[in-house]
C-alpha cells in the first residue's frame, strides 16, 4: 500500500471528529470513519449504502452544501435520541460528486451549559423566595412595631392627661 494512502487511512481511522461522505446525487453513505460511528452509535457496515437522512434524520445542509458549492462552517446540531451535541462543517467535493462532513462532539461541554444555567435559575429562585421572605418579616416585625408604638403613645397619652389633671387638682 502506497506510504500516502497509508498515512491518509491512519489519520480516518484514528481522526477524533466524525466524518461521513455521502454521494451528492442521492445522499447515501459511501464513507464514515469509526468516530461518526461511534457518536452516532451505529455499525459501518450497517450505515454504508443506506440514505443519510435515515442516520442523521435531516440531510437539507448537505443539499443545500452541494447546491451552492459553498463549505458549511460551525452548523451546531442536537441529536437528542442519542444524546449528541456538535458542530458541523460540511463542504462539498465537486470532482467526486460527494459532500462530506466534519461532526465535532461538543455533548460534554453543551450539558455543562445545561447544567450551569441550571443551577443559576435555581440560585435565582432561592435568592428570591429568601428576599421574600426577609420582606415580609421585615413588614410583620414593622406592623407589630407600629402596634405597640400606637399603644404605648395612647398610654402615655393618658398617663400625660392623668398628671395634668393632678396637677390642675393640686393647683386649685
């Protein structure tokens, strides 16, 4: 086998990122290198031949890839049967009629976003169920402190008209 075909064949096989080929006349699987497989949970042998709409349930960007001749860059896809989050970047392969795919798995990262905003809409919630409950303590202990502040300036009240009537007592 000729050095290059070799060295090519190491980097498809060994290559993290998926990356599937399909004929650009019916968008069915003519390549997929163990990396898309493995993403997409499926077997090579099952998957070659076989149109790419029934692997990837939509095949429009790769259509639309071969129609304009133009490269796809940082298509972001959920997979969520699988679950499987990437980035694509599809481009066309205009003298072998192909259109073939980079698939970057970006699942780890994309559910600790999930999980991050997560826990943010939780602080939020518990910060304002706390401030809530701080208002309304605030507004109990303030009504309860306006209560007994209008008792005690009635009592003094009294007591204040008490001692003046005393003293008006003792003056005549």
């Amino acid at each position: 086998m000729d050095t290059k075909v070799l060295l090519w064949k190491l980097l498809w096989d060994y290559d993290p990122n998926g990356l599937i080929v399909l004929d650009s006349t019916d968008m069915k699987v003519r390549l997929a290198n163990p990396a898309f497989c493995k993403m997409m949970r499926v077997n090579y042998n099952d998957i070659l031949g076989r149109k790419g709409v029934d692997i990837l349930g939509d095949v429009d960007d790769f259509i639309k890839v071969w129609r304009t001749r133009l490269v796809n860059r940082g298509i972001e896809r959920e997979y969520p049967h699988i679950p499987l989050y990437v980035r694509q970047v599809i481009f066309p392969i205009s003298q072998e009629n192909l259109v073939a795919a980079i698939f970057v798995d970006l699942t780890k990262e994309w559910q600790q976003e999930k999980e991050l905003a997560e826990l943010k809409r939780e602080a939020i919630t518990e910060v304002t169920q706390v401030v809530n409950k701080q208002m309304s303590v605030a507004q109990e202990i303030a009504g309860l402190l306006g209560e007994t502040t209008a008792e005690i300036k009635v009592s003094l009240l009294r007591l204040l008209d008490m001692l003046e009537k005393e003293d008006a007592g003792e003056n005549e």
